[in-house]
C-alpha cells in the first residue's frame, strides 16, 4: 500500500504532469488562451506545492537525519519558483509563440526533475523511517499547509518552512488572491483525499 505522504505529494506531481501535457498540445495547435489559462494553474499549483512541502515535509526530512536533502530540494524549490515568476507575467503576445512555450517547458522540466527525485528517492527513504500514525499525520500536515500557501511564487521570500515563511504567506495571500480572481484555470485531473482521509 502507497505511503499517504506520497500519495499525496503525488497528486500534485501527477496534476502537474498532465498539466504540462495540456499545455504541449494545446501549444501545437496554437490556442495561446488556453495556453495562458493551463499556465496560469501551473504556476498556482507548483507555488501551492512547494510551500506547503516547505512547510511540512522538508521540516520532517531534516529531523529525520536528512537535511541534506531538504536543503538540496529547497535549493530547487527556489529554481522552480524562479522559473515560474518569469513566466507570471509574460505571454503569447508579448514573447512570441516558440519563447513563450520554451520558457514555460523549461519551468514544467524543473519542477518534473524534482519531483522525479522526491518519488522515487527522498520520499521513500523518509517514509521508511516513520510509524504509520506520523505518515498520516505528516500527510495531514502537507494537505494544511496547502490551504495556508501562497498562489503565485515568491522566490525572494524566506524559504525556511518556519515561522517567518508563515508570517509571509499570510501577508501575501490576500494580493495573490486578488491577482488570481482576474485570471483564468482549468481544472485538475487528480484530487486529493478528503480531511481525514489521508
């Protein structure tokens, strides 16, 4: 049986994959609306992602004698982040087809190289060491602090998974809110458990 800490983690892997999948063929047929639309949920579930990973899962993996890994997926968080905060704002219109679909295949190959390590790596070897109460628990964790994320990414905001990254999304939460209700998303494949189904 699937850890419910990889389970989880895996529903935004999975989304995001088919999302970037989304976005290829509709790139090929040109409909940049739609493009703009998959992007823009791109961006807000790789933001609601990483954070909500900071928060919860990073913090457990440095206290189960990997912080090294934390530390390195961290580092790539920061890449995806940047990678995404350059997509924010551009467009079809503005950088032409063919930039725009590279600049956003390359933000899509970040995250899906990161999140190959965290599958197939990290995540198993930190599931091997908790009960299976502290992966339910964890896995409660990740979907909180999913809720408490920001929608769009902040890379230059602390990245710590503590106090002061909390004190951050509470304080941006409410501008991205208001940026993201000028914008359109389509709608994820995958979904996550319900509370207290984890």
């Amino acid at each position: 049986m699937t850890s419910p800490v990889i389970r989880e983690v895996k529903v935004d892997h999975d989304n995001f994959r088919d999302l970037l999948e989304r976005f290829k063929d509709a790139a090929s047929r040109k409909e940049s609306g739609l493009m703009h639309d998959i992007v823009n949920t791109m961006i807000r579930e790789a933001s609601v992602h990483s954070d909500a990973e900071e928060m919860s899962i990073y913090k457990t993996l440095a206290e189960n004698g990997m912080a090294d890994a934390a530390e390195h997926d961290k580092a790539e968080h920061n890449d995806v982040k940047q990678a995404m905060y350059s997509i924010d704002s551009e467009s079809v219109d503005r950088v032409g087809h063919d930039k725009y679909v590279s600049m956003v295949t390359r933000a899509g190959d970040l995250f899906l190289k990161h999140a190959d390590e965290e599958e197939n790596d990290q995540l198993v070897k930190l599931v091997a060491k908790l009960s299976d109460d502290d992966q339910v628990k964890l896995a409660r964790q990740f979907l909180d602090a999913r809720k408490m994320a920001t929608t769009r990414p902040h890379p230059m905001a602390p990245q710590s998974g503590g106090a002061m990254q909390k004190t951050a999304e509470v304080m941006s939460k409410p501008l991205d809110q208001a940026h993201q209700a000028m914008r359109k998303f389509v709608d994820l494949k995958y979904q996550h458990s319900e509370p207290g189904q984890a």
